[in-house]
C-alpha cells in the first residue's frame, strides 16, 4: 500500500441554481487577461446540450482520455507519441476558437464619446481576439443557458445521440420534455492524468503533497497536447503567452486553508472539499479495468479508510501529517463519495480517475412526479418514479457511471429516501426507520447525510488541511509577490501573507 492524499471536490447537482457565480468569479481571479479571453476555468452548462467547447464529450473526434488495449494496457487514445510529434503543426484534436466562441467586447465608447448627431449612437460588438467588428454574435460559452432539452439544443449533445441510438425516437422524445439540469465543470485533477502523459516537454504536473494538477510556465512550450488529451477538454491555450493555462484548484487559497473562489462564493452551497486518501499502487490497475462499468467501483476501491489505523499508520511512514490525517476522517468528500456513496464520477470511462465527483440530481424526478398530482416527497412514489422514469435515469448513468443505470438507480434512491425521511422528521412524526434500511443505512446515517447535504455549514462544507501553511509561509518569503496577483489579501485572509502565483513545480 503506497498512501497519498488528495484535495478533491464533490458537486451536489440538486442544489445548483445555474447562476454562474461560481464562473465569474473564477474568471476575476484568474482568467481576467490577455490571451485568455475564451477562457473560463469554471463553466457552468445547461443539460442536456453541447457544453463548452461544443460537444467536448464526443470522444470519436477529440480523441481525449485513455483507451485499455486488447492487452489490458492503458493508451491515450489520442495515439503513441511518435503519432502525437507528427500532429504537433496541423492537430486535427484541437478545438478551434469556434468550438469555444468568438469572445467579444462592446464599443463602449462610442455611447459616451460619439459627437452630437442625427442618429443614436451604438455599441456594435467586436472581437476581443482580432479586435475586428462581428456582424452576428452566433455562439457563447454559455449559450444554451436554460434551453437543456429544447430540440435544437438536446439533438446535438453527445450523450442524447448515443442513447437515441439505443432506445429509439419515442424515448428520445419523452426525455427531451422530462427534465433539464445545470452541470458546473472545473478540472478533474485526475488521479490518471491523460494531460500529464501526454506532454511531450513534462511542464504538466501533478503534485505530490496534495494532487493538484498544474501546469509549469517555464517548461510549457505550447505543443497543446494536452489540450487535446483532456477528455473533459480543461486545459486552455493562451494565445498571448503561448501556453497552457488550466485550473489551479485556487491552490494559494487552498494552501492556506481556505476554499476555491468557486466553492467560496458558491449561491447554491453545493460544493463541498475535502482530503481523500488513496492507494497511489492501485491507480494504473483500477483505470485499466476491462470492463467499464467496473471503473466507478475500481476507483471506489482505490481510496483508503482513514479512519482505519493501519491506513494511519501507512500514511505516517509516507510522510502525510497527522493534520492531513485528521482533516481525511473529518472530509466530507470522502463521507460523500465513500461512506454514503452518493456521490459519481464524471465521465469513469475517460479512464483518467477523475477527482472532481457529483450528486446526480434527484429534482428531474421530484417534479415528474408533483406534475402528476401526487405528492414529490413521498418515498413510495419516488422509489417507484425513479424505476418508472428510464430515461433521466439513462442519461445520468451515461454521465456519471459510464452507462450503468443501476449505480444511479442506487443514489437516487438514498437520496429519495433521505427526502422522506427527513420530511417526517420535520413534521414532527415518528422516526421511519424502514425508510432508511430500504436503501442500506440507517435513520442516524440518513441525518448525518442531511446535515451535510441540506444544512452545509460552512465548517461542514470545507475541510481543508493547513499543514501545507508553513511551506506556504516558505513560499511567500522567498518570492516577491507578482504586481498581477488576482487574489487579494482579503481574498487570502486579510493578514495572511501573499503568494507568488506562478504555478511552482514543488513535486516531481
Ligand atoms: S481534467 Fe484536468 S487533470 Fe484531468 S486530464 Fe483534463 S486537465 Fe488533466
Ligand atoms: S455558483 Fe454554485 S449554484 Fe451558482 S452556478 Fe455555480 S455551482 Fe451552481
């Protein structure tokens, strides 16, 4: 057993009102530049539809991820190396600016500048890359904003495609009038890393002391295979530097001890951090399963117990503290994911052992059934409605559990059951415990799971290790902080020291 730690995200889909916060405010603190003008770290789509770039998940194009060979082996399905230096002038992988959006600004000035005329003045759109005029504003990066299931939208997105195929027109067409739900995506920081592999110079890294994955400035010398490589397409070229850029995890906010901008100025509460352990010698094996419906349980397998002492004690002699220790038994990352196992991964069949997970969304069901006149929060209802409803249930499997239905039927039943139980208790009724052992846990598990979902205290939502303070004190003291900081010293805790926020290279 090799023991590392990880800070990871867990997303509760329920609860995300598709506001956007999360992407403005990532976007202020760290791709408000030159050369990153299409760029947003954080997104949020609207589901089902294309996403951003357009239709990143269909992998038959962009040839992200990881494929298993008939040996059992893992390659990125992009190619060998030898294949990957040929494409390095004409990539036909990599999306262009038009499968992002043309980002664009208006002619302010014109409103407040223009000399006294006959005609209004007018603040025509222009190109924020080529400065030139656009006639016609045709595509944004958040374009399908509340339009998840209008057929124009829903037809072309990847997922809807694979289970028209399957299931036929009919289905396809009760599905696009049942449900629509918000996605929000950062990157994985996966645990298998096809952006990392696929970087011919070795300026994407994954770092040791806590997994995020970044990208080293110095080193990156533009190839953007990495970009291509990334199934979840997170890693972004600046077109002024001439590199890589990707999501930090808001590391200079993490190694204080503080929570990512996105999860910090969260509306909807729904993100949750917190420290998982894993078996770093189980990785290669478990993202190599043959099956893929074997790879959620397979990286289910992969993390550890921190609450068992010789996981404890094998964690001290690879040099995790006991700070890190105590923040893995109180993650609630790793009760989501782990001990209640309401949470997913995103895209397993992408085979990187993604670390960013979700709650599906129980809500597409709760109001199938209210629509029908008969009461949401029922627990027989619901249980029956989530059976009934085949095709939410498809997509979400598609999206979550690489196509496995009955992994999804599983959560959404905790989570329906949860609903009753707690509306009982609410109510002032007796406390049902069959509610609770019909999905496996029981009445005291089921308030505990309540408390973190529902309630989400702050304390509750965040456990984030400080142990890496002092090295980040080091850091501080020994680079002078950049003039560009995007993260204020309020942002960082009013007196807490500035960090230099050149991605450094801490690891191997
Ligand atoms: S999601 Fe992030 S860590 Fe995973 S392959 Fe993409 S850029 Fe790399
Ligand atoms: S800030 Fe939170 S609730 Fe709003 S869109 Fe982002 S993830 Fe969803």
């Amino acid at each position: 057993m090799r023991v590392m730690a990880q800070v990871a995200m867990v997303m509760n889909l329920d609860k995300c009102i598709g506001c956007h916060t999360c992407s403005v405010t990532c976007k202020q603190a760290w791709t408000n530049r030159k050369g990153t003008e299409y760029v947003w770290f954080n997104n949020v789509e609207t589901l089902p539809g294309q996403g951003y770039p357009r239709r990143w998940e269909d992998q038959e194009k962009w040839k992200g991820g990881w494929e298993r060979t008939r040996s059992g082996r893992l390659r990125l399905k992009a190619g060998g190396r030898a294949k990957r230096l040929g494409q390095i002038f004409a990539n036909p992988e990599l999306p262009q600016i038009e499968d992002y959006y043309q980002p664009w600004t208006y002619e302010y000035k014109n409103l407040t500048e223009a000399p006294a005329g006959e005609d209004m003045p007018v603040a025509r759109p222009v190109s924020q890359v080529t400065g030139e005029p656009i006639d016609k504003i045709e595509w944004g990066p958040n374009w399908e904003d509340n339009l998840g299931g209008a057929p124009e939208h829903a037809v072309k997105d990847p997922i809807v495609e694979k289970i028209r195929d399957e299931v036929g027109e009919r289905i396809r067409m009760e599905f696009e009038q049942s449900f629509m739900f918000y996605l929000p995506r950062v990157c994985e920081h996966c645990l298998n890393p096809a952006c990392v592999s696929a970087c011919p110079s070795g300026a994407m890294y994954k770092r040791v002391e806590d997994g995020i994955v970044l990208v080293d400035q110095d080193q990156c010398r533009g190839w953007r295979m990495c970009v291509s490589s990334c199934p979840y397409k997170k890693v972004y070229f600046n077109h002024s530097t001439g590199k890589a850029e990707k999501c930090t995890f808001c590391f200079p906010r993490v190694e204080v001890g503080l929570p990512t901008v996105c999860s910090e100025t969260c509306v909807g509460r729904m993100r949750y951090l917190g420290v998982m352990l894993y078996d770093a010698d189980k990785v290669t094996e478990a993202a190599a399963v043959e099956d893929e419906h074997d790879l959620y349980p397979a990286q289910l397998g992969a993390f550890l117990d921190p609450h068992d002492p010789a996981v404890q004690a094998a964690a001290r002699a690879a040099g995790i503290t006991d700070e890190w220790l105590d923040a893995a038994r109180r993650s609630p990352v790793h009760d989501l994911i782990a001990t209640y196992q309401v949470a997913l991964p995103l895209h397993p069949e992408y085979r990187t052992m993604p670390m960013v997970w979700y709650v599906p969304p129980l809500s597409p069901v709760v109001d199938a059934v209210a629509a029908t006149g008969s009461d949401g929060e029922d627990a027989g209802n619901l249980f029956g409605a989530i059976d009934a409803l085949r095709i939410p249930v498809e997509y979400l499997a598609e999206l979550l559990a690489a196509g496995d239905t009955y992994v999804v039927e599983a959560v959404l039943r905790r989570m329906a059951a949860m609903r009753a139980y707690m509306r009982r208790v609410n109510l002032g009724q007796d406390r049902d415990e069959s509610i609770a052992a019909a999905v496996g846990l029981t009445g005291q598990e089921i308030e505990d799971m309540f408390r973190l979902l529902a309630v989400a205290k702050y304390e509750d939502r965040y456990v984030i290790p400080t142990a890496a303070r002092a090295d980040a004190d080091a850091l501080a003291d020994s680079h002078p902080l950049d003039d560009g900081c995007p993260v204020s010293a309020e942002a960082l805790g009013g007196s807490r020291p500035l960090l230099n926020l050149s991605p450094t290279r801490r690891s191997a």
